[in-house]
C-alpha cells in the first residue's frame, strides 16, 4: 500500500531536519510534487530558498538531494536525519584521495 500524501510530508520533514519546511502537492499530472524551503535563507524577492521536484520516489530523492547539497553548502553544522548517511561516504572518499595523494 502507497503511504498517504501526508505520511510521505511527515517523513521527509522528520527526514529534512528543523531548518526544513517540507510540503507535498499534488501537480497537474497527479503525481506528488516534493517542496523543501529553508526557513533561514533567502532568494530573489525575499522568498526562502527551495527546491521544488516533482515524482514519486524519484521527485523525493532528487529534492532531498537538492535539500543535503543546500545544508552542506549553507548551514555546515547544522544537524538533519539525512545528513549522516551523505557525510559518512564524503569523509571516506576525502580519506581515500588524501592517501592516493600521499603515494601509498
């Protein structure tokens, strides 16, 4: 069974963390329209910045994406759910290239 609209917005919120405000639409095709805002930064006309995604799953993945490159950019220590498991591979890649270029 396909969790509801509102199921899928308390997730991704819990998910996004407390700097996040996280709405689900519906768009014109009727498929989920995934919307996190920042609730501290500010765009063009003073509107908080956003990234706005439509699809199922796939529109989920490709806001939350947009959502961790926008705290990793802007807000480095800030603390979300979703941030962990990007942090983890990051760190080790970095430890990776920082040995190849040691020479071992």
């Amino acid at each position: 069974m396909t969790a509801s609209r509102s199921a899928r917005e308390k997730k991704a919120a819990a998910e996004a963390g407390p700097l996040a405000r996280v709405k689900i639409d519906l768009g014109a095709d009727q498929q989920f329209v995934y919307k996190i805002s920042c609730t501290t930064c500010r765009v063009k006309g003073n509107r908080s910045w956003s990234a706005y995604r439509p699809g199922a799953d796939n529109g989920f993945m490709a806001a939350m994406d947009r959502w961790i490159f926008h705290l990793n950019e802007k807000h480095p220590g800030a603390e979300a759910p979703c941030l962990p498991s990007c942090r983890r591979p990051s760190s080790a890649l970095h430890e990776r290239r920082e040995l190849s270029d040691d020479g071992r």
